[in-house]
C-alpha cells in the first residue's frame, strides 16, 4: 500500500528544476541548441511519464505530475489575466503555454526565450476574409 500524503518529496521537484533551468540558460547564452532541445525534451518526457505511464514502471508519481501540470497552468491563466488587465483581447488558451492575444502584447509581456518571457510563435490576422 502507498501513501501519498506526504509534503516533503516536492522538494526533489525544486532541485530538478532549478538545475534544468540553470543549464536551459547557459545553453540560450551560448547558443546552444541541441542542449536546448535536450532539455526541452527531457522535461516533456519526464512530466508526461511521471504519472500513469507504461513507459515508466520505476517511478510512478501522479501527485508530482498533478504539481506540474497544475503550475503550468496557473502561470498560463495569470499570464491571460494580466493581458486582459492591461487591455488586450484574450482570443484563446491552449494546453499549458500558448496564449492567443490581439493587440500590442510587446507593451505587456518581455518576449525572449527565458522561461518569464514569451514569443510569438504564429501571427495571424482575426476577421478577416482569408
């Protein structure tokens, strides 16, 4: 039987992620980018077999998975809000980190690759014949 009421094993989350995104940086700095993308997909692949996942028979964890995915988006819907706050349409949210904004979002959001900043991945115009 397993317990999972414990409050201490978040901590092994924290240690994780403050080196994944010590070494995420150094890789932006030095334009590394099979680091970059080494990291990104290590991250995806831990979260999506962190929980109930056949992939994964050594750790299964879905209360880690839950902190995970449930901070991704709280920071994606505080992301939404602080747009519509400053006055910018919110047009869609989707998954964990895309935001559909209309407007100046430059004004509102630092863009850059850091994990505080955004970027524009798709442009497109709304409304109009196409």
């Amino acid at each position: 039987m397993e317990s999972w009421t414990s409050g201490a094993s978040e901590g092994l989350l924290e240690k994780m992620r403050r080196a994944l995104v010590t070494v995420r940086d150094e890789a932006i700095d030095n334009n590394d980018e099979v680091t970059t993308e080494y990291v990104k997909s290590m991250y995806s692949k831990f979260v999506s077999t962190i929980g109930e996942s056949a992939a994964n028979r050594e750790i299964r964890r879905p209360d880690w998975m839950h902190i995970i995915r449930s901070q991704a988006f709280v920071n994606l819907w505080l992301k939404a809000h602080k747009a519509h706050k400053a006055g910018l349409t919110v047009v869609q949210m989707s998954g964990t980190d895309e935001l559909h904004v209309s407007g100046n979002w430059q004004a509102v959001f630092p863009e850059g690759r850091g994990l505080s900043q955004v970027k524009a991945k798709n442009i497109y115009t709304l409304g109009g014949d196409e």
